[in-house]
C-alpha cells in the first residue's frame, strides 16, 4: 500500500503521515477552492474507508475552525481506466466509502468549495484519515477457513460421542461379564457344595455296607 500526492497545485503543504497497519492519517493545508490528490494502490475487492474534515483558518482569532460554508467535494478514480469509483461533494467534515473494482493505483482527491464569499480565500486545514479494510478474497478465505475449522469440530464431536458410546458399550459389556462370572462363580460353588454332599453321603453309605459286610462274616 503506498501513498503518492499528484501536483496539481503550487501551494506549501506540510504532511503527516501515520501509518499503522491498514490505517493512513493525515493533515495538509490548502486555498479555498484548490484541490489535492493522494495515489492508493490497492488489491482487488477491497473495502476502503474515508473520514475527513476541513478546518478554515480565522484570521481574527487566528485559530482554525470548522465553517458550514466550507463544502468538500471527494472523488475517487481508478488510475488505469479513469472510472470514478466516488464522486460526491459533501458537508466541511464527513466520511465515504468504496469498493476496489480492480487492483491497481486508485486517485483520492479532496477539493474545498467556499461559498463565503468572491474575494475570500481563506486557508483550509484538511484532516484525512483512510482505512483499508480487508478484500472480499481475503474474507471468502476467512469464511471457507471458519467452515473447514467448523466441519473439524463437528467431525471431533462425532468422533466423541463414537469413543462415548464405545465406552458405555465396554462398559455394559464389562457389568455382563461381571454378572455372568458372579453366577458362574455362584454356580460352581453350589455344585462344589452338592458335590461334597454326595460324596459325603456315600463314603457313609459305603461305610455302613462295609459294616454290615464284616458284621455277617463274624456271625458264620
């Protein structure tokens, strides 16, 4: 982004230029009825904001001031096909838009029209400040990189709620094996039980037929 003034009048101009980051700040001084003209180059599709302000010189009280009588007229011309992009004149302090319809060097030029009088010329102060915003290609990438991060959450939240379910799944899984190895456990400690009783029950069966056979054999 650069800034070049045009010589269109032989007038002394003192130029304060701040520049941080998209934001251009400025004063000059002026004739009444003169204009100054200032080179923008700027991307394609890129929103441009402007804010002025004329303050004219009181040779009375020696200060400047704002005068309804002090009109602006602002116009904005692409440099390579001369299409007025802005063209408008408007109060001593305003502000103006525009969109870029190419990239290239665009002319931003401010002419004071003074209504006071024939022979009046006062001195004008103009405040200028421009700010650049973002061009259209910048901010569809910021949408399509919004919609991708967005489609990755989403896609994160899915793979979530699946790693969720998976671990309720193992989880009631793991209550089934549990119950299931309870009654197995149940089971074989029953089982263990009446098979201790069985066994009981004919070691003593056998015991009493033992007997009984000894006992018969003492008698003969």
């Amino acid at each position: 982004m650069a800034w070049r003034t045009t010589k269109l009048i032989a007038v002394p101009i003192y130029l304060i230029l701040i520049s941080n980051g998209l934001i251009n700040s400025l004063y000059f001084y002026l004739d009444a009825g003169a204009q100054r003209c200032f080179i923008e180059d700027l991307p394609l599709d890129t929103i441009v904001n402007g804010k002025y302000k004329g303050e004219e010189y009181d040779n009375t009280k020696h200060i400047y001031h704002v005068n309804p009588q002090l009109g602006v007229q602002i116009t904005v011309t692409e440099v390579e096909t001369q299409e007025k992009v802005v063209n408008t004149r408007g109060i001593p302090e305003g502000k103006f838009t525009f969109t870029s319809h190419g990239a290239g060097e665009h002319m931003i030029c401010l002419r004071t029209n003074y209504t006071g009088g024939w022979f009046s010329t006062p001195q004008v102060k103009m405040h200028l400040d421009i700010t650049v915003g973002e061009s259209r290609m910048d901010q569809d990438y910021e949408k399509e990189h919004v919609k991708d991060l967005a489609g990755r959450v989403k896609e994160l939240n899915n793979r979530l709620q699946d790693i969720r379910r998976e671990q309720q799944f193992q989880r009631e899984r793991e209550i089934q094996f549990r119950d299931l190895s309870e009654k197995t456990n149940q089971r074989a400690v029953w089982w263990s039980l009446v098979q201790i009783v069985v066994l009981f029950y004919m070691c003593v069966w056998q015991l009493r037929h033992l007997r009984g056979f000894f006992e018969s054999k003492k008698l003969r």
